[in-house]
C-alpha cells in the first residue's frame, strides 16, 4: 500500500481508525493486544511519518486530523488497552 501512495496527489490525511478489546486488561492475550495497537497506533503514526513530509512541500493547504476518542484522555474502565492506545493517537495529533 505504500507504493501506491507515491503516486497520489494527497493534501488532506485522515487517520480515523480503531478498534476496542472490551474486558480486564488481565485477560487480554498478547496477540490481541499487538493487533490493538498495530490498528489503532502503529496505522496512524506510520501514514503520518510517510505523508507529512509531501504535506510540507505542497504549495496549497494540507493537513492532517487523526480520529480519536476521548477514553485516550481518560481511563475507561473495562478499555484500559483501548484508551491507551487512543492517547497515544492524542499526543502524535
């Protein structure tokens, strides 16, 4: 997917993408939790780092608006994993 993103004109990235592992942070498995984090942070810093250097150089408006929830600035109970991972969406934004 990198590749095709050379070749495109991009003035506006949008990350908004997320999903939830709902119970205990106790019983959640590791690989649960990587595929957590890899959705919800590895996503949004990576298409960050590879677009806003082109973003920078473009002549006309450009941005970016990462998507996150507001359990990234507050402990939810029962999403402890799920709103770690959204404040670390919070702190790159």
């Amino acid at each position: 997917m990198m590749k095709q993103l050379d070749n495109l004109d991009i003035c506006l990235l949008v990350n908004n993408v997320g999903t939830a592992l709902i119970g205990s942070a106790v019983n959640q498995t590791h690989k649960d939790i990587v595929k957590l984090v890899n959705v919800n942070c590895i996503s949004a810093a990576v298409m960050c780092s590879r677009l806003i250097g082109r973003l920078n150089t473009r002549k006309c408006k450009s941005g970016i608006i990462n998507v996150s929830s507001i359990a990234g600035d507050r402990g939810t109970p029962l999403l402890s994993v799920y709103s770690a991972s959204k404040s670390l969406v919070n702190k790159i934004s």
